[in-house]
C-alpha cells in the first residue's frame, strides 16, 4: 500500500469511529427524552431536542459531515440540557 491509501483508511475508519459515537450520543439522548416523559417529568424546550436532532441529520454543518464534532457536542450540549430540566422544574423561583 502506498501512503496515500494508507492516509485515506485512517481517515475513513476515523471517520466511521465519530460516526458511531455521534450515533451513540443520539440513542442516549432519544432514550433520555422518553424516560423523563414517561416518568411525566418535564423535559426542557421541545426546540433544543429537535434542533439537536436536525443538526445531526441535516447535511449543514459548522464542519464538513466526515468530523462528527460539531455534531457530537451539540448532541451532548442537548442531553445536558435534558438531564437538567428536572432540577430546574423542582425548584422554586
């Protein structure tokens, strides 16, 4: 193999290794979305779990689509936001 091959596999199995932790991050946040409303706890703005979810499909991104980055940190920011709306909603103003 010469080095060009060999830079592009690297790439590419970078590339597939973001992809599934991006794919990841979005189960856990779909799947922490669906406990706290069967628990009827609240979870959050509706926008920011959809808006999470269309930049992870949408092919727009601050980054070219191969480096899941942008995408993984805007899944995490959302699953952050998620798992803090029943704290928020327990406490009184």
């Amino acid at each position: 193999m010469d080095a060009t091959t060999t830079l592009v596999t690297v790439a590419a199995v970078l590339a597939a290794a973001l992809f599934a932790v991006a794919a990841w991050v979005l189960v856990r946040l779909v799947r922490a979305r669906r406990g706290l409303r069967r628990a009827g706890l609240p979870t959050g703005p509706r926008w920011v779990f959809w808006g999470a979810i269309a930049y992870f499909v949408l092919p727009a991104d601050v980054m070219p689509d191969p480096v899941y980055l942008d995408d993984i940190g805007v899944l995490l920011l959302a699953l952050r936001s998620l798992r803090r709306a029943p704290d928020r909603a327990g406490t009184v103003n």
